[in-house]
C-alpha cells in the first residue's frame, strides 16, 4: 500500500509541474509574439516519450534547440525568450522521461502482485485440489519429466454434472457437504503422489506419475459406487451419476495426448 500511495503522489505531483510548464511555455510564446504553433511540441513531446521510447523526447528537444540558435535573433530580448522556451522544454522532456520511468515500475509491480496473487489463488476453496491454471503447469512439468525419465504417466477425469446445480437445488450446506464427501474419498482412493485438481464446475482431474492406465482405472472403480451409494446429510440417498475419461501419456505420443488433454480441458471450462 505504501508503494502505490508513493507512486500516487509522484503521479499527481508529476502532473501538476507538468501542468505548470506547459502554462509558462504556451505564455512565453504569446508575450514574445513567437510562433503559437511551437505549443505543438506539448503533445508530441510526451506521446512519442511514453509510446515510442524515452529517447524520442530527447531527440525532439534537440531538434527544437537546434532550430533555436539557427533562428536566434541578434535582439538580446528576444534571444533571452526562446533561451527561457528551451530550458521549459529541457524541463518538459525531464518531466515525460520520468514519467515513463514511474509507469514501468508501476506496471512491474503491478505484475510482480498479479503473480503472487495467481500463486495464493491457485487452490479451489472449495475442495482443497489445486485449479485449472495449476494443473495445465504441472502437466507440462510432467512432460519436461518423460522426456528426461522416458515413463509414461496418466491423466485422469472425473465429471460430475449434478454439481452444475447441485447448490441451487439442496443448498449451500449440502452443497459443501458433498464437496468435502467427495475430496476425502478421492484422497482415500489414491497415493500421496498423485496430484489432484479442479479444472472446471463439474470436473477434477488427476495425474498419476509412473502409473499405467490400467491401474488408473481401479480409482475410478473405487470412487464410482462410493458416488452411486452417497447418502445426505438428512440420510436420504441420492444417486451421483459420474463419467471418466483418461489419458496414457509416453515418449511416443506425447505431443497429440497433450493436444487432446488441453482440448479435453477447454471443453469442460466453456460451458
């Protein structure tokens, strides 16, 4: 918070002094009856020094100079105006150069919080499983593991429609009920090492390190009846009806199974 309240006030300060200047030019070139046109130079000054590089404004404050002592008159009056012209110029580009510089550090910052923030975020509260944005970095770190160890690993789904509505139709109590029901039996149902995750609404997904596809099926053999026999929390039962989709992951098609999981994935987050 202090980082932003200091940038805030040089920001404001920036402007005011700018604001300032711009005033003292645009009356310097009025009093002295020199071209009102020169006032141009305001606008282009801080345009071309925030988009195009802080060197542009320095490059126009050099074309002005130089087109001041080609002009300068030989009246002692007047030479002292366009003198006093150039030095509110070498202030301005001074004021847009820094301008620049507080923006970029304002804009890392803003992006060094951004990846905090992402990092905080990247559990779903609801479950405990990390989300979507995590998984779609673990599966390439899984990858980069293949190529380097040459063992296959396997991706897994598990979409539950019901949850779509199931808040709305029994309650957010409920609703939370199910979820920890669901995360505690999925947790039961694999190793430690098996990463779990959210990636939409109504889907997890799970990678299993080092594991063939045949026994990536025995979890969902072992949460499917734990689904259809779910009981709620006034003891009536409810059937959860669930659908699972996995995918083998080796050396060979590595490439197409990554293609096929991340459109697997889009599909699920588009709804």
């Amino acid at each position: 918070m202090r980082l932003w309240t200091t940038m805030s006030l040089q920001l404001i300060a920036l402007i005011v002094v700018s604001l300032a200047c711009s005033i003292l030019f645009s009356s310097l070139l009025i009093l002295n009856h020199l071209p009102v046109w020169w006032m141009i130079c305001i606008p282009i000054l801080y345009l071309s020094t925030l988009l195009i590089h802080r060197g542009s404004g320095v490059l126009i404050l050099f074309g002005f100079a130089a087109y001041f002592l080609i002009t300068m008159p030989v009246y002692a009056t007047a030479a002292t105006a366009q003198l006093y012209i150039l030095l509110l110029l070498a202030i301005l580009t001074g004021l847009s150069y820094w301008l620049q510089v507080i923006l970029f550090h304002a804009q890392f910052a803003l992006k060094v919080a951004e990846a905090r923030v992402s990092q905080l975020i990247a559990v779903d509260p609801e479950t405990g499983f990390d989300n979507r944005d995590r998984f779609l970095m673990d599966i390439e770190a899984e990858r980069d593991r293949l190529i380097r160890h040459g063992e296959t690993f396997v991706v897994s789904f598990i979409t539950l429609p019901i949850l779509n509505h199931f808040e709305k139709r029994y309650g957010s109590s409920e609703y939370e009920w199910f979820l920890d029901y669901f995360s505690d039996e999925l947790h039961e149902a694999t190793r430690r090492t098996d990463k779990k995750y959210r990636v939409a609404q109504d889907t997890f997904a799970m990678i299993f390190p080092r594991t063939s596809i045949e026994n990536a099926h025995i979890v969902h053999e072992r949460i499917r009846p734990l689904l259809l026999e779910y009981s709620r929390q006034n003891g009536d039962s409810l059937t959860v009806e669930c659908s699972d989709k996995s995918f083998e992951v080796n050396l060979e098609n590595a490439t197409i199974r990554l293609e096929k999981i991340y459109r697997y994935v889009e599909s699920k987050t588009k709804k």
